[in-house]
C-alpha cells in the first residue's frame, strides 16, 4: 500500500525510496519517449503531489495539453498511471492518482475493464488499515494493484532459542533505567528567561555606553581639528569612519582623554589606521615620539605641557576622580599649542 497524505494526492507505488526509474523501465519499449518522460517528472514529485496536465503543460520545453494528456493515457494503458476515483472512509469522495515506478499488471487489468465501461476513473474504496480496494462494476472489491509496503511489515520473531531468556536471579540487579534531563519548572524556565533577558540588558547597556562615548570624542575632535587645520575636505564619510575608529579603540579599553591625546598627536583630522595605532602607543607610552633629529625618550610633562588643574564644575573638571575618563581635561588646555 502506499500511505495517503493528501486524499486527492498521488500514490505511488515503489520498490525503494529514493526517487529513480528502474532499469526494466527505462528500457521499456513499449511506450514512447515522451511517455517515459512525462514518468520521471512524476515520479520525482512528493506524494500529495496532484497531477494537472494544464500545469504539466505549462513552462519552457513543454509540450501542450493534449500531448500531456495522450502520454497520460499511454501510461494508464500500460499500468505506470491511473486516474481514481477515491470512496473515503469518511464517506467523502474525491478525484486522485496514482503512478508506479514499474507496469503493474492489475492497473493494466483494470484499465481494461473501465475503460471498455467507459469509466473516466478507477473507483477505489478505502479500508480501516488505509489501504485501497477496486470496486468493479458487479460491486466486488479486488486488489489495487499496490505491493506491501516495507513501512509496514513486522520485523522477524526472534529464533525461540533467542526469545527464550534465563529469568534474572535474585542476586542479579535490574539494569539501571536510563537517565532523563529533568524538565524545568515554570520557576526554572521564567528563571532562566530572567536571567537571558538581563544579559542582553546588559550587552545592549555597554554597546550604547560606548556608542556615545564614540560619538562624544568624534564630535568634540571634529569641532577642535577644523580650528586647528581648517574645515575638512576630504569625503562626507570621514566623520562616521573616525567615529568607528574611535570606538574600537575604546572597546580595546583605551579610555577618552587617551584617545583625545591620541588625536592630537596624529595631528589631522581623521588619522589613518597606522597613524592612530601609533598614535595610542604614543599617549599609552608604549611607542617612543620620533622627531626630525632622531628619537627622544617619552616624557609626558614635556609632550603635553604642565598646566594647573582644570577650576572645579567644568567638564574637564577631576574633583571625583583623578582618572583618565575625565572629559578630555589635558586636551582642552592644549588648544594654545
């Protein structure tokens, strides 16, 4: 039998199933080329496939209806194809096919027969197990013609000397009974949720912490450099690609006032990336300042000037805290530089 997964679907009879065309068929001379054409392309669809030859005749290369529909009939009379008229158990009834990948002879049989009552379709009755019955014109049922499907045979009894099993002793333990994930509670699940949901807060707290870190450096660097060097020629994309710079810095820890003195060290409006590496080396002291008579040792004092502290309540102010985060405070006093 083949199992229906759509009542006006395609059944299809096979041997093995993946989709190909045996070798007896394919030699098959008694039906034409475009026959064994026509064959394939059904045998290669899923079932529940419906067969139209409106649609199979629409497309590039496509031949027309009526051809579709003679290399129908040429396999209907050779037993690769049927059209059925299928009683439902629920009573309902509807139009399908089936296709073979082989001739079967009881489809031919049955061709004959309905065909010389005239009868359109194969009328077949469904039955409990889903298999299909032919209801022929005297109201007797036969055979439709499907081998058994392998899906459904029982696997072999074991040999009686394999079936037969000494009885476990009392000294002998059970087998352990495999082990099983506990299901989670709802308190685990909305735990768990909780405890996803305030991870992705977090992640999406640091990536706009340091968007506006970024666009803060840019923005106040972008106003100074045109002071400096005059308002920027180059291309309109300069500012969101030093933005980007800037925060991939900032990512790597560096913090503002380094990548504000970094900046300036660069000395151009947007540094290319070997500048501003080397820059950050520079204000980090890892890279030693070269100038136009040889290296000199890093002194901070001496790059960047001694000046007083900025007066409490500005911006560059450090009365919290004397660290690098304060907004670029050294930066700031160097515009006389």
């Amino acid at each position: 039998m083949s199992r229906l997964t759509d009542p006006t679907g395609v059944r299809v009879a096979r041997r093995v199933y993946h989709v190909r065309v045996e070798s007896t068929t394919a030699r098959d001379s008694t039906i034409s080329f475009r026959a064994l054409g026509l064959l394939t392309y059904l045998l290669d669809q899923k079932e529940g496939w419906q067969v139209r030859s409106d649609q199979l005749s629409k497309g590039e290369g496509r031949e027309g209806r009526e051809a579709v529909r003679t290399a129908l009939r040429e396999l209907a009379a050779k037993g690769y194809y049927r059209l059925e008229r299928r009683r439902l158990r629920t009573g309902k009834v509807v139009m399908g096919t089936s296709v073979a990948e082989y001739p079967v002879p009881q489809w031919v049989a049955d061709h004959a027969v309905f065909s010389a009552a005239n009868a359109p379709a194969v009328p077949v009755v469904e039955q409990a197990d889903g298999s299909f019955l032919v209801e022929y014109p005297d109201g007797t049922l036969g055979s439709d013609g499907f081998e058994p499907d392998p899906r459904d045979e029982e696997p072999p009894a074991p040999a009686e000397e394999e079936a037969e099993q000494e009885a476990p002793t009392a000294s002998e333990e059970p087998p352990a009974a495999p082990t099983r994930r506990p299901r989670r509670t709802s308190e685990q699940k909305a735990a768990d949720d909780a405890k996803t949901q305030a991870e992705k807060d977090e992640k999406a707290a640091e990536k706009a912490e340091l968007d506006a870190a970024a666009e803060e450096v840019a923005k106040w660097w972008w106003e100074e450099a045109e002071k400096r060097y005059g308002p920027y020629a180059g291309g309109n994309n300069a500012y969101v690609a030093l933005r980007k710079q800037i925060r991939n810095a900032l990512a790597k820890k560096y913090t503002k006032n380094q990548c504000g003195k970094a900046l300036i060290q660069a000395a151009v409006h947007w540094p290319s990336a070997q500048q501003w590496q080397r820059a950050l080396g520079i204000v980090t002291n890892r890279n030693v300042p070269t100038r136009t008579n040889g290296a000199v040792p890093y002194n901070d004092a001496a790059t960047w000037g001694n000046h007083g502290e900025t007066p409490p309540g500005t911006p560059d102010s450090h009365e919290h805290d004397d660290s690098d985060d304060a907004t670029f405070g050294v930066v700031n006093r160097m515009q006389g530089v």
